[in-house]
C-alpha cells in the first residue's frame, strides 16, 4: 500500500517575503536550473496568490541569501538573522569535508 504524503500547510506571504520573491524573479540564473525555475514560481505566486508552506518560505530566504550579489541590500535585511546563522553553518560545515 503506498503511504500519503503529508499535506503542506500554507500561509499568507508576509510583505518582506513578497520583496524579496519579486527580488529574485529579476535575478539572473543559470539556464534550466531548479533555482531559476523556483524564482519565476516565487515571483509569480507573489504577484498573485501569496500563498507559501514552510519549506518553500525557508527555501526562499536560502536562496535569497545565496543570489544577495544580484538583490538590493535593503531587500537583503529583511532575512531574518536565524537563516544568516544556517547559511554560515552549512557553508563551514562544507569547507570542513574531507576528500
């Protein structure tokens, strides 16, 4: 029998969050990339619905973090601090692999 998969539970995107969904739609990616494609879905879902889960608002704000040479520095304070400290996290821990 397969299992269901768990239902996302959306929210409301907040005003901060629709900035910088608009900030990464004008970003330049990589052709046919997952993070050029989940942009362009972000940018437009600001425009229209404004609905977002969890994981998607936390991808967003990584991914914010990761394009923040092409994003505005007043759109880039309104990253809470708590997604800063992941990104730093994951980037040490990456250096620290062993090869």
């Amino acid at each position: 029998m397969k299992e269901k998969k768990p239902i996302l539970l959306t929210s409301i995107m907040t005003d901060s969050e629709i900035k910088i969904a608009l900030a990464l739609g004008s970003c330049q990616f990589l052709p046919a990339t997952s993070n050029k494609r989940f942009a362009l879905s972000m940018s437009s879902v600001a425009e229209n619905s404004k609905s977002i889960s969890e994981p998607q608002r936390r991808y967003l704000y990584l991914l914010a973090i990761r394009m923040r040479r092409q994003i505005n520095k007043d759109i880039l304070q309104l990253i809470p601090d708590e997604y800063w400290k992941q990104y730093k996290e994951q980037k040490t821990a990456k250096n620290k692999r062993e090869y």
